[in-house]
C-alpha cells in the first residue's frame, strides 16, 4: 500500500511497516513506555526523586567533579533547553543541585550534584536498580542483552547520524551509567 503526498517536496510515497516490522515496532513503544512508568512509579514511591530527578543525578554523578554546563546536561539527556532549565530549577529548590556561574563564559552555567543530591540518588539507587534487573535484566539471557545492545547501539547512531550534530541526543545515558 502506498501513499502519495500532494504538496511539492514531500516524500512521494510511504513505505508502510509490514506485520514483522510493525510487531516490533509497537512492541518497542509498550514496553518503553510500561517499563519508564512502572520504573517511575517505584522511584517515587521507594525515594524522594522522581524518574527525571534520577536520570539527571545519574548523568551529573558520572562526571568525575559532579558537574556539566547546562547545554551539556541537556544534551546527554536528550532534553530541550527550557525542560532543562525548569527542572533544574524545581531540583535547585529541593537542594539536589546547584548553578554555578561559568568564569569563562558569563552567560553559561554550571549545574552541580550537591551532598544532598549525591546521597538521594545513593539512596534510591539500590531500589532502582533491582526494579531495572526484575522488569528487564533478568528476562533476557546475555545473547539477548548482547543482541539488544548491539540493536540499540545502531539505531542511536542512525539518530545521531540524522542529527548531524544539530540536535539533542541521549547519548551519554546510552551508553550507560555506574547506577
């Protein structure tokens, strides 16, 4: 089945998925988004973060001095500026991070893992972790890990690729973080 665009410059024609492909594809987007929300509602419940608290602490502790600028936090997480912004804001006000002006650049800033931040995401950790081996981990065999890794791994640096540097990409979670 093919569809054809009437406007000048739009793709001629659709290459619709086929029963495997579209198999795949809606299997993908259930479990993304049943896995993020069971993951989040045990975060919330076990801790004081929330999902999007914990992936910034995460990409925030990788850092060897607990820092990034802003724009580079934003990168690894695959976040516009102004989500950024507004949820470093609400994490500043609960004392998990902090802004520090850039010396170089005095427009930038730096956001910064405080005590507090470091020993939240210590704390609700563990608990994340073993919700991560219960709903994923543990119902692969290593081949399928290895397998889905290597999957993944293709189609992020498909999505990179289309970027051509110009847009936000959720590399640095990608490829995985100590927690």
């Amino acid at each position: 089945m093919s569809t054809f665009f009437p406007y000048p410059g739009a793709m001629t024609e659709v290459r619709w998925l086929d029963e495997r492909e579209a198999r795949a594809w809606r299997a993908l987007q259930a479990v993304q988004l049943r896995l993020t929300s069971q993951l989040s509602r045990e975060l919330a419940a076990d801790s004081e973060l929330s999902y999007p608290d914990y992936t910034v602490l995460v990409v925030l502790t990788d850092q060897p001095d607990g820092r990034l600028r802003a724009y580079q936090l934003g990168r690894e997480l695959g976040w516009e500026k102004s989500r950024v912004s507004h949820h470093v804001s609400r994490m500043e006000a609960r004392g998990l991070v902090r802004r520090e002006r850039c010396p170089s650049d005095q427009r930038g800033a730096y956001v910064v893992v405080t005590e507090r931040g470091r020993a939240a995401i210590e704390a609700a950790a563990p608990g994340h972790v073993a919700a991560v081996r219960r709903y994923f981990v543990d119902r692969l065999t290593p081949e399928q890990l290895d397998a889905l890794a290597e999957m993944m791994t293709t189609v992020l640096e498909g999505l990179e690729a289309a970027c051509e540097g110009d847009c936000d990409g959720h590399t640095g979670i990608a490829r995985g973080g100590r927690r």
